[in-house]
C-alpha cells in the first residue's frame, strides 16, 4: 500500500513538471509583439471614431504579415516623435507608421524591406497663385514634427517650417490662414485635400522618392527575418493591391 501512494505521488509530481514546462515552452513562443504606430497620419493609420480601434493600410498589412508567421501581436498607439525615439532604445519590438526607410534612421533600428512608396507633397489653400510646387515655397510651412516633410522643408530657403505632433493641427491651420502651405506623404496630402474639395488644392507633384519600411528593434534579426518572410508572401497574394483598394480608395 506504502508503495503505491509513493509511486502515485511520484506519478502526479512527473505529471505536474511536464504539464508546467509545457505551458511554459507555449506562453515563450508565442510572447506578445508590441508594435508602435502613431496613429494620427489617416489613411495609414488612425483611431476610428465609432470603434476607437487602432485601423488603416499599414494595420492591415501588419496584421496579414502576423497571421502569415504566427505572431502575436499588439498595436500601441505612440506619438511619433517618442515613437522613433523609443525604436531607437528599443523600447517597442516593431513599429509600423508609414516610416521612410532613411540613411540615419537605419543607424538607429532595423527596417524590413520596402511595402510602399511616397513622397512628399505641398498642400495650400484653393486660392493661393504663389505657391505651384516645392520650389515656390515660402513663409510658415506645416509639417510633421521630425517626420522627412519636416527634413525637406528646412533645406528650403525662403521656407520655414512649423512644426506640428498631429499633421491634422497643420491642416486646420492652413485652412484658418496660419499657416501658407503644408508638406507631408502625398496619401496623407491627397486625403486631406478630398476632404476639403474647394478650400485646399496640391500644388506641384510628389518631389521625393520614398519607401515605406516596418521599424524593427536594433539586435531582433529573427523578427526581421520573419517579417521578411512575411511581407514576401502577403506581396505574392496581392494583400498590398487590395489594401491599396480598401484604404487608398
Ligand atoms: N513618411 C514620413 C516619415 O517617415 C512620415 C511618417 C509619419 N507617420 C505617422 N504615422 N505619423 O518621416
């Protein structure tokens, strides 16, 4: 009898480990990826008002390359100023936040290739006859603060650039005469100027050339790899195209 509670004790002890380690091995493969995105730059990413979800094109295309890998992830929204700075320490594992691949910013955090290509893009008001492009730029310039329209702008003489955390402020600005123009991704610009048919205008086309890439943490070459792998597959099922459809109308 002594020997069978032992040997039923020994039993449950076994069992006990093995289910724990088991668990333990699920809850580390499948840890959370928190993914940074400042959703303030509509139609890439932005709060929806009825829901108050995180949503747009690059959410779509995060979510398709996570499902792709098996990824858990996790959006949080980050203004975008602390967002590159928080890649940068490492802060975040990812950040998907229509981001332009650049020189100094690969020095800072990693970038999986490219999904998308922008460039920037003057906005002024319907009735301005100055200002026809980048080159007649002047005076007070709305821009994201830190963001490569802000960097474009301040290479220009006759320009000065007013900095805003939420490229929306920069609009209402222009729209109220505080402002002479706004530079931003030529999306984001094109949205805007539909939504205010007849009071704001582009002026010129696009004048850079930029891709978009997704921000991974300095040292997690595995996460790269994996969003590569990703990003690749979810490319060859045309989910970039029908994300363009849904959110680029
Ligand atoms: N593409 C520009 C840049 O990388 C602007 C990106 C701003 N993104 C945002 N979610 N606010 O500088």
């Amino acid at each position: 009898m002594k020997k069978l509670i032992t040997l039923l004790v020994l039993c449950s002890i076994i069992a006990s480990f093995l289910l724990t380690s088991c668990s333990a091995t699920t809850t580390s493969t499948s840890a959370k990826i928190i993914i940074a995105t400042d959703a303030t730059w509509k139609p890439f990413e932005y709060i929806d008002d009825q829901t108050k979800e995180i949503v747009g094109f690059d959410i779509d295309i995060m979510k398709a390359i996570a499902a792709k890998e098996g990824l858990n992830v996790k959006f949080t929204n980050v203004a975008w100023d602390p967002l590159l700075a928080g890649m940068a320490q490492g802060t975040y594992d990812v950040a998907i936040s229509s981001i332009t691949i650049t020189e100094d910013r690969k020095k800072q955090m990693l970038f999986s290739d490219s999904y998308f290509a922008a460039g920037q893009i003057v906005v002024v008001r319907a009735d301005n006859k100055d200002i026809t492009g980048k080159d007649t730029l002047k005076g007070m310039v709305g821009v994201q603060l830190g963001t490569t329209g802000d960097i474009e702008v301040q290479k220009i003489k006759a320009a000065t650039s007013k900095p805003y955390d939420d490229i929306g402020l920069a609009f209402q600005d222009l729209l109220n005469g505080q402002v002479n123009a706004v530079v931003c991704d030529n999306p984001v610009a094109v949205l805007y100027v539909g939504q205010n048919a007849g009071k704001l205008k582009l002026a010129g086309s696009a004048f850079t050339d930029e891709s978009y890439g997704i921000a991974v943490a300095k040292g997690k070459t595995e996460l790269l790899k994996q969003i590569n792998a990703g990003l690749k597959a979810i490319k060859a099922e045309g989910v970039i195209e029908k994300a363009s459809a849904t959110w680029l109308k």
